[in-house]
C-alpha cells in the first residue's frame, strides 16, 4: 500500500473531548481521581462514546475522501492528553462508528497542541479552553467547541461550514477601530478602505483547504453531471452595508470564496443558525456563540485584542 504524506491534505486535529460526549468520564475523573478514572476507562472499555459536537462535522470532512479514494484528501488526528492506555477507548470507539482515523497523539496529561505546525494542521478542536487558547496565542488555528451535536442523519450526506468575519477569517484590525471609535468610525473605516484587502486571520488557510475540497468536488460533477454538491460554506457576520465590500474584497484577494454571504447588521445570529443548521460555526465573540450554540455546533476562536482577559472581563462587544 501507498504511504501519502500529508502535504497536500486538509488535516485537522480534534481531541476526544470535541470528538465524542465525555462528561462521565470527566466526572469519574474530577470526583475520584485519576486511577478510579483508569480503572473506569478499562471497565467500559467497549462501550462505544457517545458523539460529540464536533462528531457530524468530522463525520462529514472524512467522508469527502470517496472523491480520491487512493490519494485521501481529509486527514484526521486525534489530539489527546490521555496516555495511550486510557485513550483505548476512544480509538475503540472510532473503529465502531467505523470513521477513517488512524492517526492519533496521546500526551498524559499534556497540551498536544505544538505538534500541529509538524502535522500540517490548518485547524485544531477541543473543548478544553486551555489549550485553545494557548494554541491561538502562538498564532496556531485552534477553537473550543460549544453546543449540542448537530442532526447526524445517515441520509443527509451535506456539510454545511458558518464563518464569522471578522477575527475569524479576518485579522481582528477592523475590530479594535471598532472599540475605539465606535460604530460610525468604523463604518467609515471599512467604507474608505474597501479596496484594500485585509490580513488573514487564523481560519483563511482553512477555509482555503475547504475549497480544495469544493474543487474536488466540481471536477467530479463535471465527469459525473448526476454528482450532488455536497460542500457548502457560509459567510455569517455582524457586518452591514457600508462595511460589507471590504470583506467579499478581501475573500477574493486570497483566493478564497464563500457560497452564501449573511451581513447582518446586529441581528442575532443564532436566528440564522436554526434556519441555515451548519454542522459547525465559527465565531471569535463568546457572546455570538452561546447563542448559537444553544441549537448549532459552534466553536469560538479566541482570538485577537478582543479576547485578552482585560476586553473579556468588560464583555465588550465588536461587529
């Protein structure tokens, strides 16, 4: 057999804690310590994990590997801090839902985050906030995931992306003119620099292997007129007009694209979030994402001035 490297892939990390519902475990680990958690583990060894948030999404990304069987394009890697013994039975429970991962890191009782730039990582999920956050400091794309597992219906093969603007696909710059100066300052801003695209921020090289993959998919549907599309990515922002050029500038200065664009001027995201259902959102604000997260998978990039510990205590909010 082949061996592939993983150059050419789109590799994301998740830890079990994003992969699958964890929360018994947890608390057999944080009421009576690290050996009855042992012991726990080994005892429900074949127990398959329930599925986490993160669980439809990763199911979805793999799937897309039908498109070059021999040469897969999605490459998926458990990232834990469970030593290899209790990490058993995660890796059991992903040979049951019978999902292609073969790969996984298992550092006892440590953050596996630095191995993503040496794995070629465009994205990293887990529910420990934590590491996520120390991940986005070193300027690694990572987020924490919240909410429910979305709808994982067997004959509902789509998968649907949500992207936040701003600190997300974007550098948070626009932000921050936005807390100095207010809306208006802002508006005025974004307006006199339409033309000039801004800097990525830690989800465009993401976005970009998605749209790989979106390629992938219009070759086959060029050989195969029958082929269903089954990728589709949605651009989510509190942005409105006159601050809503910028950004399609921007998109299509890096050589990204979206299928769908939401500037919503205020309006609550999670409106759109029940009637657009991604498998998952990502949004810098806390504040966006445990609204959406009460009926969507969502994930928060703690990134940029906005989430300092200083701007969280104040709850400030940005567009």
């Amino acid at each position: 057999m082949a061996v592939y490297g993983l150059e050419n892939r789109l590799v994301v990390g998740v830890a079990s804690s994003a992969l699958f519902d964890l929360a018994e475990a947890d608390a057999v680990f944080r009421d009576q310590g690290e050996e009855v958690y042992r012991a726990h583990q080994e005892e429900h060894l074949d127990d398959r994990l329930g599925k986490g948030v993160a669980f439809p999404f990763i199911r979805r990304l793999l799937s897309l590997n039908d498109l070059s069987p021999d040469d897969p394009l999605v490459e998926v890697i458990i990232l834990s801090r469970n030593d290899p013994d209790t990490g058993l039975r995660v890796m059991r429970s992903i040979q049951s839902y019978e999902l292609p991962i073969s790969r996984a890191v298992f550092m006892q009782g440590r953050s596996p985050y630095p191995f993503m730039p040496a794995l070629n990582m465009s994205l990293f999920l887990s529910a420990n906030e934590d590491d996520v956050r120390e991940a986005v400091a070193l300027g690694l794309p990572a987020g924490r995931v919240l909410g429910p597992s979305a709808a994982d219906e067997g004959d509902d093969q789509d998968l649907r992306i949500a992207f936040d603007f701003d600190g997300v696909l974007a550098d948070d710059a626009a932000e921050q003119i936005y807390q100095a100066g207010g809306i208006e300052d802002f508006r005025f801003h974004e307006s006199a620099n339409a033309a000039t695209p801004h800097d990525p921020g830690p989800l465009r090289d993401f976005l970009a292997g998605v749209n790989r993959l979106q390629r992938r998919e219009e070759e086959r549907r060029a050989q195969d007129a029958g082929y269903r599309m089954r990728v589709h990515v949605s651009l989510v922002t509190a942005r409105a007009a006159p601050a809503h050029e910028r950004p399609v500038r921007s998109l299509k200065n890096w050589g990204v694209t979206v299928n769908d664009a939401f500037f919503l001027g205020g309006i609550d995201k999670s409106t759109i979030m029940e009637v657009l259902k991604p498998h998952i959102f990502f949004d810098d604000q806390v504040g966006h994402v445990t609204g959406t997260a009460r009926s969507t998978p969502s994930v928060h990039v703690p990134f940029g001035k906005l989430n300092e510990p200083e701007r969280r205590a104040t709850g400030q909010a940005q567009p």
